[in-house]
C-alpha cells in the first residue's frame, strides 16, 4: 500500500495576516474551496519568470544563458503570457542585484528557498508541516534580507511588520543560524505595478519576539480557537467571508446602530463611520454573489431570485457583414475609425526608456481628480480652500 495523499498546512505564511489576527478563521475557511482567480494564476507565472531570471544572475554556471532562453520560450507559451512581464520582472532583478551589492562582501543567496516552520506552526495529523518558500534570501556580514516580489496590482502591500515575509524571515534564520551569525532582518516588497519598492528592518530580537507570538496565536487557529475578528484586512481574502456570521453582525450592527443622537452627524462621526463601513460595501457584494451562486444552483434564498442579464450582440462574421453593407453603397469609411494609442499603451509598446528619451518632453502630469483616502496614504492631504494672496489676486 501506498502512503496516503498529505495535505497542505492550514496555517501557511501568505494567510498569516488572517489567522494571526482572527484565530477561528483557519479552520472555518477549509471547508470552502480555494477557487484561485486569473490573477493569481498570471501571478504564478510572473513569478517563475522572476525565479528564471534570479538563478541566470546569481547561478551562471549551472543556469547560463541557454537554459535560460529555453526556460523563458516555454514560459511564453502560456496563454496567460504578457511581453510587460518583462519589464516588471526586470525591475525585480535590479532591484535585488543593488541589495546583493550592498553587502560588504558576496552574500549567500537562495531562490524559492522552502523553509520549515514547524518550530513556531503546528500542523494537524496527516497534513505537511508548515513551510513557507521566500522569493529570495540574502545573508552574510550579520544582515538577513528577505525579498518578496508581488505581481498583483489590486492591493499595495507594506513590508513594514508583514508577518508572511516575517515568517520567511524565520524559516531562513532557523536554516542557517548555524552556518552565518545574524543581527538585523530586512523584510522587501517588490510590487512594481502598483509603485516604488517598501523595506522594513528590525534587530533579530524583535523578530524572534514575532515568533513567540506566533506560536501562541498558532496554537489556537489549528484548533479553531480563539474570538473572530472581522476586519477589512483579515476578510479580504478569506474564503468564508461571504457566510461568516461575525462579518454579518459586525456590519449589521453598524448599518443599524441608532440611538439618541444628534440629527446631523459630526466630521469626527463622519470619519469613523466611513472607515467602519468600508467593509459593509464589500460585505454586501460578497453576499451577493454567493446568494448568486445558491439560486442558481437550485437553492432557495427567500426573497430573491437569478435572472438572465441584459445580453449583448456581437459578430458572427465581421469581414462578411462589412462586405454586405460596402456592396450596397455604404461608405467603407463611416465603418471605420482611426484612434490613437493612449499615452499608456504608446509608452508599453516603445519601452520607458525610449519613451522618455523621444517624447518626454511633449509629456505634462496632470493633478487628479481629488479622491478621498484613509490617512495612512502616503499621498501628500490637499484642499480647494482659497488663500489669501489669491483672494486678493481676485480683487484686484
């Protein structure tokens, strides 16, 4: 008899931000299944190319140039393929390139480097033991530096105390704590679509601290222990969001919170209520599209039905449809439009580099359109208020 199949942790480091935070959540969200999306699956690939170019720098020998072209041509022929993979890979690799060269010396690299976590996650019988696999791990002279690169453009994502790389950051110092002395973590986030790189460092203590409370706070979620904690972040991504009755009754709770109040709500009010109710919205839409699913799976959800949307036309045979109408004497050219590139997609097709070196002088930066933001954005706060040196300027 074979062995039987293991299952994945049901603690893993990318969900570390969750089940930190809202113990009960790792167990609740097993029996939901992980969909994936397009984007995660275009992420994956960005990634292999990212590992393709790191090992081809840092590996010359045994990965040249050969293997390499060879590994990147079969890369492209997945469909979910885009040549802006490049550029953001590219980005990617200079950016570890001047991290390595501000080492004193070489440092010791590893790649998609799979850490044991065992030592600060427990697991459940018959599933693998916690692991985590950093992009990349740079240590020598005392100084560990892990380095994530992020491909998504949905969310922006801090290096600052971000417990999954902090838990790469731990994986690798339990792997080579005896071979280099390490005094400083640095934790990287490379997520070039969504803006420049963030860095956070701390003193190992500070991180060894992390995994002592980790363990606590492991020991719960693998038994699905614990308070719910619904919070924008830790729902974000957890696959029982949509059911979860403490989200349910957190956002309730707000949308039906009255009392004996002033009529008019106060700027302090207004601010609490917007940051509380971000998650009301997305609560709604996530109930939506499960109340979605269920009808249209047979299942009754009282007061609600799935109906067919509002459909669209399309052509059979464009070329054709086109050749019927010039053959009775309409104008070829009222079937047509000529429209220019955006300044965007003009800049994707000739490379930023000779974008700018051709064009950038015939380029201008306009402000935006004022949008309102959590005051943790590091945008810079502006106002329409009228000063007094342009009140004046009116006057005259």
């Amino acid at each position: 008899m074979g062995h039987a199949e293991r299952k994945h942790s049901v603690l893993s480091p990318s969900g570390a931000h969750r089940w930190l935070s809202c113990t009960p959540s790792a167990l609740l969200e097993q029996q939901f299944p992980d969909k994936g999306s397009e984007a995660a699956a275009e992420g994956t690939l960005a990634h292999e190319l990212a590992e393709l170019k790191l090992r081809n720098y840092f590996q010359t020998v045994e990965f040249g140039k050969t293997k390499f072209t060879r590994a990147v041509n079969k890369l492209k022929k997945d469909p979910l393929w885009k040549d802006e993979m490049q550029v953001y890979t590219e980005e990617y690799l200079d950016y570890v390139r001047n991290v390595a060269l501000s080492f004193a010396g070489s440092p010791s690299v590893s790649i998609e480097k799979r850490g044991l976590l065992d030592a600060y996650i427990p697991h459940l019988e018959g599933e693998d033991p916690a692991s985590g696999s950093a992009d990349c791990i740079l240590i020598g002279g005392g100084e560990l530096h892990v380095i994530d690169f992020k491909y998504g453009k949905g969310v922006p994502v801090s290096a600052e105390g971000n417990p999954q790389l902090a838990l790469y950051a731990l994986g690798a110092y339990e792997a080579y704590k005896i071979l280099y002395p390490v005094e400083t973590v640095t934790l990287h986030i490379v997520q070039p679509r969504l803006g420049d790189p963030s860095s956070w460092s701390c003193p190992l203590s500070e991180l060894l601290a992390f995994g002592r409370w980790v363990k606590e706070r492991a020991v719960l979620a693998i038994k699905g222990e614990g308070e719910f904690r619904p919070s924008d972040e830790a729902c974000r991504f957890c696959r029982a969001r949509g059911t979860c009755r403490a989200r349910a009754e957190r956002n309730v709770a707000l949308a039906f919170d009255v009392g004996k109040k002033p009529p008019l709500i106060s700027n302090e009010e207004m601010g609490a209520y917007l940051k509380k109710g971000s998650d009301a919205a997305a609560w709604l839409q996530d109930l939506k599209a499960i109340a979605l699913s269920e009808c249209l799976a047979g299942k009754e959800v009282p007061g609600w039905k799935a109906v067919e949307g509002r459909g669209s036309r399309e052509w059979t045979d464009m070329d054709e449809a086109f050749r019927k109408f010039v053959d009775n004497g309409i104008d070829e050219a009222v079937l047509w439009e000529r429209k220019p590139l955006s300044l965007a997609q003009v800049e994707k097709v000739v490379g930023k580099k000779e974008f700018q070196e051709l064009a950038g002088n015939y380029v201008i930066k306009k402000p935006g359109k004022p949008a309102l933001v959590e005051e943790s954005d590091e945008r810079p706060a502006i106002t329409n208020m009228v000063t007094a040196q342009e009140a004046f300027k009116e006057e005259k």
